[in-house]
C-alpha cells in the first residue's frame, strides 16, 4: 500500500470488512448515491499486492455485483479460496515437468520408428 | 439411387454384321477426316437395330470406329433415351403414358398387353419375343392413345384392338400400322365436319 | 481490343476473353464453380450469372460471353444477385447437409458462396436424390451425392492428365459422373481432380477425416520425389505433415502435382530412422550421436583418404553435397559418386546435364525424339506439358526404346535398338528429316539410356542429333535430359563426381568387394544393390531403414526433405528452396550438420558453421547456385564421349512408378498403388510395403 492509497483511505475510507485472508475493504464515506453515483470500492491488501487474493464472495462485492459480500464457505463444496499461484514454488506443474523429476513416458510418436 | 448406365461387362465382343459394317462404312464416310466422331449417333442406332439394345461392347466397338475415348461415346448412349441398356424383345412395345394417351385410355391399353402376354411395363416375355416399355409423349396425341413398336406408330388403340394387334405379332401375321380404329391418318373420328359440300361455284355466277 | 465498361469501371482487353475474365482482370471476382482457367469453359453451373446491356433482358453466364465492344456489364446489380441465389438454390436441392463429416469443408467453394447467395432455409419438399459411390482407385475417395455436375473432373480427365476415363453418364435428374470402367482412373495426375472439384466429391483418400484445413500450418516448399522440382505447399499439424498441395508454378508445375508426390506423405512416417545406429557384434545397436561418431573416428583413425569412398543418394540437397566434396577434399580422396545408376553424365558441361529446353519451352516444340525414356512414370508433370503441347496440334513425337508404352499421346516408335539413333546422327533415317524440317526440335534423354556401359556413348550420340538436326539455336536449346533425381543436378553443379584417378559408383562397390575401399560413406544412396559392399565399413546416412540401412556399420539418422530447409536442382537446372515444415523426428539431424559433425570427428573442422555459410560456401565453388528460381541459358560446350553403342535395348530408369525412393517404398499409399494400378505389370522394387 503506497503512500497514496493510506492517505486517499484515512480521509475518504469506511471500513466494509475484512476477509479471511486478512485484505480489509473499503467504501467511500461521501453521501452522494445512486443513481447518479455509487460508493467507490476498493480492498486494500494483506501483504503482496494480487487482485486473485480477493476471494469469490468479496470479488461480487467489489465489482458491484451485490450490495453486500456473500456469505463464504457457508455450503460444503465451496473449497478455500487460494490466489494465483503462477511464479510461486508452489505453482501448479505437470507430471513430468523437471521441477517434479522429470519422469515421462517416451514418446509414442507420431512416426514409426526404423528396426534392423 | 439411380442406377443409368449400361454396366460394365460384357458376354462377347460386338461386330457388325457384313451388310451393316456396308452401311456403317457409308456412313463413316459422310464425315471428313479426323471427324469420325460425329458417326457416334448413326452407328450406335444402327448397332441397337442390329442387336436390339446397347452394351459396352457395341460402345467399344463403335468407339474404335470413330476413334472415340469409349467414355465419350458410353455419356452419348446414356444421354438419349431412345438407345436402350438393357436387353429387349423383338417386338419393343412402347407405350405413351402422356397426358393425351392417359385421359383417352392407355390404362386400358397397358391392361391388354398384360392380359395378352402376361407382362408389366419394363418387362420382357420369357420367350424374348415382347417386351414393354413406357414412353414419354410420342407426339401422336391426336391419335391417343397409342403405343410404337420398332418403328411404327399404332395409335387409336382401345383394349379389344390392342389384344387383336398383339395377338396378330405373336402368330407372326402381317400388321398395319397407323390406325386401328380404321381412320386415315388424322382425320376428324366421325368423319369430315368441315369442307362436306361440293367445292362452292365460281363468284362469278 | 474491345472497350467495355465493368461496374463502371472502363476494361480494354483483347478480343475473345470472356467477361469473367475481363472483370478478373480489374480485380473483380465472380463466383463461379465450372470455370477454371485451364480446361475448356463448360457453363454448366450457372453461378456467374452477370447483367449485361445491351441484349436481352435476362441474366448471362459470364464465363462463356465474349466481351464486345461497348457491353456494360453489372456484376453485383440486383438482377445478378437475385440470379445467383436461386442457381444456388436449386444447386442445394440435392446437395446433402453434411458439411460437418465432410473433408472439403472449411475449403468448400459451395460453402463459401452459400455464405453468399444461400438462403436459410429450402423450399424443396420432396426426397433429394442420393447417387452411388465411384470406385476411383486408393487415392480419391468419393461421395457423388455431393457432386453439382460442374463436370470440371471431366475436362480435367480429357485436356490435362490425357485418360478420357470419366464421364457425365445420363441426363437431368439422373446425371452422374463415373468412370468408363470401376476403379480404374489411369492416370498419375488423378490427386489433382481434389483440388479441381470445388465440392467434397472428390476428396483425398489418404487424407480423409484426418484434419481440417484451419488447423494446419502451411510451408512453402519443393517436391524433391521426382526430379521436376514441383512447387507444393506442405500442410502441417503438430508435428506431422498431413498433406501436400501444389502451389502455383507457371514455369514448372502450373497448378499440377503427380500423385506420388502427393500421396507419398505417409511414408515419412514409417521406417524412420530416429537414432543413430552402431554395429557391435555382428548386430545393429542404438547408439548416442557421440558414440557413433567415435566409433567412426577410430575405424577411420589410420584409414588412409584413398581407401574411402562416399557414394552420393538422389535426394540428397546442395548443401548436403558442399560440405561433403569439402570433407573429401580434405581426406584427399578421389573416389566420390553422385550418380549411383551408373549414369554416364559429366559434371563438366552443364548443357549436357539439364533440361536446356525448359519445361515450359516445351509449348514451343514442334517434333519430340524420345531417347531411351518413359516421361509418364519418370516426370509426370513434364509428361502433362507434352501433351498439353500435343492437345495445340501439329507435333510429332518419336521414340527410341521403351517402346509400346502408353504416353497418353500419340508416339512413333522408331524401334529398341539403339543403332536407331546412329541412322538418326547420319541422317538415314525418315525421323532425322521430321528434325530438321521442325523450327523447334527437341529431344529428351532419359537415365534408361545413359545408366549402361555405354551411356557416354549415347551421350554424345544424341548431342550429334542436337547439332546435327538443329536442336541448338540461336535461343532455343532442344536438347534435354530427363532426371529421376532430385539432388542430381545439384551435386553435377558442384562435382560430386569421381577426382583424379577416382572409382565411381560402380567402381566403389566392386572396390569394397575386392578390398580396395576399406570404408564407404552413403549418403541417402539406396538405389543401387549394395549386397556386394563385402568387409568394407559402410557408414550410412539417410531418414528411411532401406537398402543403405540394411547393411550399414553405423548409420546416422538425417531428416526427410520436409524437415530441412535446402537447396534442390531440378532437371531443368533450376535451383530451388526447400522448407522445414517439421521437425526431423527423435535424435535425426539435418544433413549437412550430420557431415560438418562427422568432419570434426575425422580431424577436419571445415569452416561452415551456419546455413548462411554452407551456401556461401557452395555459391563460391558452383555460382550457379546463386540464382535462384529463375534459369540463365546453359552455354553449349563439349561432353559426351563418342563410341560404339551396344545393341542391347534401353531399360527403363523406373521400375516402379510409385516406388522410386525410401519414402515412396515406405508408403502405405504407394503400396496401395502398387496393387491397384500397376497389377505386378511394373516390377516391384527394393522393400515395398
């Protein structure tokens, strides 16, 4: 959080809420509504800056989908929320990839292959 | 699916019999050189005369006449109705369905030649003798209905006189063609209703 | 010149052309599915209709109307639109809805005009019709139900492969196209009734349901399976090639590509060598490229360079053969043959290897003499410009051996002894006035007729016709060879023939045979019978287990033509660029880094590290690789060697049409071919599917 968006917060920020991963949300405090104007939105992050960290119930919120965020793992599919894990050890990679052994199956090939 | 073209395969090579490879030499002849191919159509009819229907062979034989690719001369037999692919009997009997010939009667005629020689329409006798066709408008409606056979028309034909015509083919009697109904040519059935008086005097009186 | 008015727009064009070709030639398209520019205009499928003023007020086919002077022609007005959707619609009565199983779509013209001009919905209620499956042989597949009659297979059939076996059979509704005969269609040109048939009637058999054409990358390339150098384009997907097109190639192929080029694709998947080879014990083990390569290098360690020997295989590509004269070079060794048939060609003179006349310079000839070749099974694309030659009248073709064999025009055999051709020289003979009365005479050597001892000799037998009939002119070079070869005149051009003092190809073989030559080096050589190698070190390099393979002590994996970016020489002396459209499969490496590797292995480090500095290098030691694509006139020099020319008959250079190198013989298609043309008429050859 740059210096700018602590300012922009302090001054103009009304605490909505907090999600589990600890990102706070905010809304504008200016009385000035619909339907000519909306309350501005935005989260401020718990360490690293990564707009997949904001979790499904709160990204509907953030985005004007609801008027208030849903209620998360409420239902017994809904998995934990996890954010982009792309360029992190751990990302997801194939079997056969180095970084997991590098063990694959040759080639079946596309071509048949010469036998004496 | 339709199915047009004389299969391939045939039981024996065609030839001309002496006195028509005369005349399919005469008639090679009316074409100048390196035009033999216009002697396609004459020599295909002239070989159906002979054999009573179009096979591949007679296509090969007639192709090496005019130096012809055979498939060229296969796509002119096909085209034209009038060249048959399959077998027929000596005595083809076509029978026009047109519109003419069906409201004036060719049921009845079709009934005849089936009570008369057992057959339908694209059948063929076992004896080889009759076979029976279906033809497009013959172009003799004023004579409806009529049926041709080989090269003549018998037109006027009602169910007891086409029996009797047919009747007479089987016993190898002589036939005359035209009329059954006994009408010259076209003239009017009951007999002239115009032109009945004397030819008028002279204006001059 | 007639003026006429397109769209609005003025055209000036010579009298005769149609309006469709007028309007093509301002860059005005109409549809049309009969038309094409190389078979005679038919007018049959009425999608070109056009409004044309002044004449009567009705639409006009626009690719059978001559232009006049002052015709106003609309090729987009109400009238020719609404003229065109109901040709379309009537063209949809009996065409099926199966676009989705069918393999012309995505490249379908009815599709791409229904687009157009189709409405979406039919107003035919009652059953469209269903027309039975043709048997046209193993490489067309066929659905006539989709057939719409443009009869362009037939034109095709009759003006350009010159087999009238197809025809229009019945009329009207019941139209059909059909061979004369089931499953015959003799010709070696039929893949190109896919490309002419603007439906899915006519479909690539060995293709069928494999790909569709937006998945497949497409490469630029050259056809290098027989020696035309036929422009193809190769379409790819992943890292298989899943066809060959022909591209457009006024001066060699036209639009047209000979079946075995076409078809034989699948062989480059099978019998592939993908990892080197080494002999230990009597019996072939895969190996490392390292190993392989010290294997060599030990063999070869005290080999002196005059006991090595590198026979040179057809398909070998120009640089291929430059890093390989410079390894030899190096080794010192003499003994190094390009031309394994034995072929009795010099590397000296370049008139007296290529095909002076040019193929499209046939057009110009007016008398053929035919020495010794069979330009149907060995160059069918030149066979096609011979007869498209004919179909003009008033040439005259004869022939020296190989008689009786069909040549889809007519051919006046002037006997199978070669002495034929001496009573031609001297002017003896009847066809020796045919010669000299003809502006433009050429004749055509072919490789049956050079491949003999005495092939020097018919050489120089046939230059004196040239010279005696008048074949070589101010502007016109009527005398030609016929290769089979693709890589021939590349490695002529830059002398891959035997040094001073050298063995060549047969030489070689009976060295090995007699412990002469303690090692020898084929490259992508199988064409020979290389049973009688006895206890020399065969190293062998190539992309197909064939003949070499068999008896290789170490063979090194190369790639096939499609996985290479390279140079081929055609027969006319052409030079041409080939494409890597795939990857060589497993450890197979490009040829010429398989040679520049093998040099470092032997103690050589030739200098040519890149591409750019091989063909630098090979434009420095022959400049006429330099030039590429367009043809500079070969000066007429000496070559040939004269002498007495045996009476034996002339053999022919191809046994087996569809199987004349490891990848045609690998192919499944081919094999196919074998048996479904050829009957066992041709001789089967070498290790056929």
């Amino acid at each position: 959080m740059n210096i700018g968006t602590r300012l922009y917060t302090r001054l103009n920020g009304e605490l909505v809420g907090e999600d589990a991963h600890g990102n706070r949300y905010y809304q504008s405090r200016e009385a000035k509504t619909a339907p000519l104007y909306r309350r501005k939105r935005w989260v401020v992050y718990k360490g690293r800056v990564e707009a997949s960290k904001v979790p499904a119930e709160w990204h509907g919120w953030l985005h004007y989908t609801c008027d208030a965020p849903l209620d998360g793992g409420a239902r017994a599919w809904v998995q934990p929320h996890l954010p982009n894990l792309t360029g992190t050890p751990a990302a997801s990679v194939p079997a056969g990839d180095e970084r997991r052994g590098g063990q694959r199956p040759a080639a079946t090939g596309d071509y048949q292959a010469w036998r004496p | 699916m339709s199915v047009t073209a004389t299969p391939p395969g045939s039981t024996q090579p065609f030839r001309f019999t002496p006195e028509n490879q005369a005349k399919a030499q005469a008639v090679l002849a009316r074409y100048p050189e390196g035009r033999e191919r216009s002697a396609v159509l004459p020599l295909l009819d002239l070989a159906q005369r002979q054999q009573g229907w179009i096979d591949r062979a007679v296509m090969e034989t007639v192709a090496e006449m005019t130096h012809t690719p055979p498939m060229r001369v296969l796509e002119a037999a096909s085209f034209y109705t009038m060249f048959r692919d399959r077998p027929v009997g000596r005595h083809h009997v076509e029978v026009c369905t047109n519109i003419s010939c069906w409201l004036r009667g060719s049921d009845e005629v079709l009934r005849a030649l089936r009570d008369e020689l057992g057959i339908d329409l694209g059948g063929l006798t076992e004896d080889g003798l009759f076979s029976v066709a279906e033809a497009e408008c013959l172009g003799a409606c004023v004579n409806a209905p009529m049926v041709q056979i080989g090269d003549d028309y018998y037109e006027d034909l009602t169910y007891e006189t086409t029996r009797a015509l047919i009747g007479r083919l089987k016993a190898g009697l002589p036939v005359s063609a035209g009329s059954q109904g006994g009408r010259q040519g076209s003239c009017p059935a009951g007999g002239p209703t115009t032109l009945t008086g004397a030819p008028a005097a002279s204006d001059k009186g | 010149m007639p003026k006429l008015t397109i769209d609005g727009i003025a055209v000036d064009v010579p009298a005769g052309t149609t309006v469709l070709q007028a309007a093509e030639s301002i860059g005005i398209e109409i549809p049309r599915f009969c038309y094409h520019e190389r078979l005679s205009i038919a007018g049959n499928c009425r999608m070109c209709l056009v409004e044309v003023k002044p004449g009567p007020p009705k639409p006009a086919a626009s690719c059978a109307l001559p232009v006049a002077e002052g015709m106003e022609v609309r090729t987009n007005s109400e009238m020719a639109r609404k003229a065109r959707r109901g040709v379309m619609e009537f063209l949809l009565i009996n065409h099926p809805l199966d676009c989705p199983i069918c393999d012309q779509g995505g490249e379908c013209d009815l599709q791409d005009q229904a687009l157009t001009f189709g409405a979406d919905r039919s107003r035919f209620q009652e059953s469209k019709r269903a027309v039975a499956e043709k048997n046209l042989g193993p490489l067309i597949r066929t659905a006539m139900t989709r057939c719409i009659q443009c009869t362009r297979c037939v034109r095709f059939c009759t003006e350009i492969a010159g087999v009238p076996d197809l025809g229009m059979v019945g009329r009207g509704e019941h139209a059909e196209i059909m061979p004369y005969l089931d499953g015959v269609l003799g010709s070696e040109l039929s893949g190109n009734l896919v490309d002419v048939c603007p439906v899915g009637a006519l479909t690539n058999g060995a293709y069928a349901y494999t790909a569709r054409p937006w998945e497949l990358a497409h490469t630029e390339s050259i056809d290098v399976l027989d020696a035309v150098g036929a422009a193809i384009r190769v379409d790819t997907r992943g890292a298989q090639v899943m066809r060959v097109l022909p591209r457009l190639n006024e001066a060699v192929n036209e639009e047209w590509l000979a079946d075995k080029s076409r078809y034989a694709i699948d062989g480059l998947k099978v019998q592939r060598l993908d990892t080197p080879w080494v002999r230990r014990d009597g019996t072939l083990k895969p190996a490392t490229w390292a190993e392989a390569f010290d294997v060599i290098a030990r063999r070869l360690a005290d080999v002196p360079g005059s006991r090595i020997a590198a026979l040179v295989g057809d398909q070998v590509d120009a640089e291929t053969a430059t890093v390989l004269k410079d390894l030899w070079t190096a080794l010192g060794s003499p003994h190094l043959d390009c031309r394994q048939d034995g072929a009795a060609l010099e590397a000296g003179a370049r008139a007296g290897y290529v095909f002076n006349t040019t193929i499209a310079g046939i057009e110009d000839a007016d008398a053929v003499l035919l020495i010794g070749t069979d330009p149907r099974a060995e160059a069918p694309l030149i066979n096609a410009r011979l007869f498209k030659r004919f179909r003009k009248g008033g040439l005259r073709v004869g022939r020296v051996g190989l008689s009786g064999r069909d040549l889809i025009y007519p051919v006046e055999d002037l006997g199978d002894d070669p002495s034929v051709l001496t009573a031609i020289a001297g002017g003896t003979h009847p066809f020796a006035e045919v010669l000299k009365a003809a502006q433009r005479p050429m004749l055509i050597v072919g490789q049956g007729a050079l491949a003999r001892p005495d092939g020097a000799a018919v050489l120089a037998l046939a230059r004196a016709i040239a010279e005696a009939t008048g074949m070589v002119i101010e502007g016109w070079n009527g005398f030609n060879v016929l290769h089979t070869a693709a890589g021939r005149v590349g490695a002529l051009d830059l002398g891959l023939v035997p040094g001073e003092g050298g063995r060549d190809a047969a030489g070689i073989v009976s060295g090995c045979a007699e412990g002469a030559i303690e090692a020898v080096y084929l490259v992508g050589a199988d064409e020979r019978d290389l049973s009688g190698l006895g206890q020399a070190f065969v190293i062998y390099q190539g992309s197909h287990g064939d003949a070499g393979a068999q008896v290789a002590d170490v063979i090194l994996p190369g790639a096939a033509w499609t996985e290479k970016d390279a140079t081929y020489v055609n027969t006319e002396g052409r030079v041409q660029r080939a494409t890597r459209a795939v990857l060589p499969p497993g450890e197979a490496r490009e040829d010429w880094k398989i040679v520049r590797a093998l040099a470092e292995a032997l103690g050589h480090r030739l200098p040519l590290d890149t591409l750019a500095q091989v063909r630098a290098r090979m434009v420095a030691l022959a400049p006429v690789l330099g030039r590429l694509d367009t043809l500079a006139p070969a000066g007429w020099a000496p070559f040939g060697r004269a002498g007495t020319v045996a009476a034996t008959p002339f053999a022919p250079a191809v046994t087996n049409r569809y199987m004349t190198c490891p990848i045609t013989r690998a192919s499944p298609t081919m094999a196919a071919c074998v048996r479904a043309f050829l009957n066992g008429n041709e001789k089967r050859t070498g290790t056929d599917g």
